[in-house]
C-alpha cells in the first residue's frame, strides 16, 4: 500500500510537470515586441527599380523587396513587366504576417509574387527563431492592379483570404459604420488602426501602424494621378486621414504607386515603363496638408494641378495633361 501511494504521487507530480510543459510548449517563446510608445526606424530605398529604356534587356527583379525594418518589408513590381510599377506591404507580427495587394501581373511565370512572399517569410522565421507564420492576404482597394496575382494564393496553406468584395473586406475588418470607424486591429502584438477611404473606389480602407508610425494611404494619395470617382467622398476621406495624424504621429505617408517625375507639376505619360527621374513614393504630412486645402477650393470635375500629385476629379482615367 505505501508504495502504491508513492508511486502515485510521483505520477502525480510527473503529470503536473508534464501539463506545465505541454502549456509553455504553446506560448511561443521569442515573443517579439512592437512598442507603440517609440517610434520604430526604417530606411527607404534612395532608387526604386524603375523599369528600362527596352523593357525587353531589363535585367531587374520581377519584384523588387525592400527592408524597410526588422518587420517591414516594401515591394514593388517591375515596371518592365507591367506600367503600374505597383507597391506591395508585409507587415510582421507574432505568429502572422499581413501582405497588402498583389500587384498587376497574374502569371506567376512573370511575377512570382506568392513565391517571394513565401521566401521571404522562411527567411524572416529562420532569423528570428519563429514558426508557423499564417498569411493574411488584404488589398487596400477592389481594382485589378491590385490584386492580380491574388489568385497565385488561394490554395496556399495557413493563410486567410480576406476576399475581392466590398461584404467581404467590411465583414473581416468588422466594419459597422464605413467608412468613418477607425478600427483597432491587432496584428499579432502589432497594433494598426485601419479607416475607411473611399473616393477612388468605394471600398478603400487606409491603415495606420502604431509601431513605425506609418500612413498606409493606397491609390487614395500618391504621387502621381488621383483618379477620384467620388469627389464628396474623396475629400471627406482626406480630412479623415489628417483627422487621423492630428490624434497619432506620422512619420510618413506610403502608397501604392509613383507617376510623377521629380519636377515639380510634371507626370510621367500613361503607360510608362521607364521612369528614371522618380521622386520618393513616400509623401509628408504638408503634402496631405495641400490635398486638404484642395477640398476647400475644388468645386466642379476637371484636372487640378499640384507640385508633388495632380487631381482628376470625375475625369475618366484615359484624359491625361499630356501635351
């Protein structure tokens, strides 16, 4: 009988070491850390690819990435491949990654754009001792230069598919007042606020990162053309977006695509492949300033001139101020 209850007690307390291991195997064990309180650094590139004279010898990368920091990484299509020169997000937290768009190309042959993802999550993984990074795959905006390549991810494993419908985006960002709600969005301990953008297209959303104090600000405010389909809408997404700066610090706007030249006013043509005098994609706070005096001063539909983005309010996109 005594050593019936001794050999219960050491299974007893076998058991509970093994219950508290089995519970610390579930707790990853190199949480990273996104404190909000200071602003995390990142760099930007000083040359986009910017495609070539012959789109034919172009020898750069179908997709550019860029570092931008530990957890922030910039792509961008080769122009070469397509004019549209699209900028794509992935954005690291615990356990989860988020990419934003999927650029203008669909063929994975000419833009491997799943196979430069995955790469670059192993990589991500191997130097930061994690595993098991689920994908979301989201796009700023419902238009085809956006998510051409989403289907290159539908049938890839541990990855969520927000979905190509306005239902579909509000739904998973738990949209119930679009698009004035600012939504607090957790990213595996980093923290976004995502808001409604419409303007350009009606189911727009921006997202704001806490930890480098980044505006993600997609086809709604770049350099270059801003198609706007919905004037009303568009200028009341502008003051949100400063609305939005007033309440958190933003170090840069960033966007989805660079169609000016680095003069002042000047675009590059529609269509362009070969853009070898760009100016940063990345944009100020002053410069959003400007776009919100303009909502002050635009009245009816035309083409509206700015040093750094030009304005086509109700315009369709194939008008240009091309001479």
């Amino acid at each position: 009988m005594i050593n019936l209850r001794r050999f219960l007690a050491i299974l007893s307390v076998a058991s509970g070491m093994f219950a508290v291991e089995v519970a610390f195997s579930l707790v990853p064990q190199n949480l990273l850390a996104f404190p909000a309180s200071d602003r995390a650094p990142g760099e930007f590139p000083d040359k986009w690819i910017h495609g070539s004279k012959s789109a034919m010898d172009n020898q750069d990368p179908a997709v550019q990435v860029h570092r931008f920091n530990a957890h922030t990484y910039i792509l961008r299509e080769n122009k070469a491949i397509n004019y549209e020169g699209a900028f794509m997000y992935v954005f690291f937290g615990n356990g989860v990654a988020l990419l934003i768009d999927q650029g203008s190309t669909s063929s994975p042959a000419l833009f491997p754009l799943r196979q430069t993802v995955d790469d670059l999550i192993v990589a991500w993984e191997e130097e930061f001792d994690q595993s098991g990074t689920q994908l979301i795959v989201a796009n700023s905006h419902l238009h085809g230069d956006h998510y051409a390549a989403w289907n290159q991810f539908v049938d890839r494993p541990n990855t969520i598919m927000v979905g190509l419908t306005h239902e579909e985006v509000m739904d998973y960002w738990g949209f119930d007042s679009y698009p004035e709600q600012r939504i607090e969005f957790n990213l595996g301990g980093r923290e976004f606020v995502v808001t409604g953008t419409p303007g350009h297209e009606s189911s727009e959303i921006a997202f704001y990162d806490k930890w480098t104090d980044l505006l993600y600000t997609g086809d709604m405010f770049y350099r270059g053309r801003l198609y706007l389909e919905d004037w009303d809408a568009w200028a009341a997404s502008i003051k949100r977006l400063r609305a939005l700066a007033d309440d958190y610090p933003v170090s840069y706007l960033i966007n989805n695509h660079i169609e000016m030249t680095d003069q002042a006013t000047v675009d590059y043509p529609i269509g362009t492949t070969w853009q070898p005098d760009e100016p940063p994609m990345e944009m100020s706070l002053s410069m959003l300033d400007q776009a919100v005096r303009a909502t002050e001063n635009i009245s009816q539909s035309g083409i509206y001139t700015f040093d750094d983005f030009l304005i086509y309010n109700e315009v369709p996109w194939a008008y240009t101020t091309d001479p």
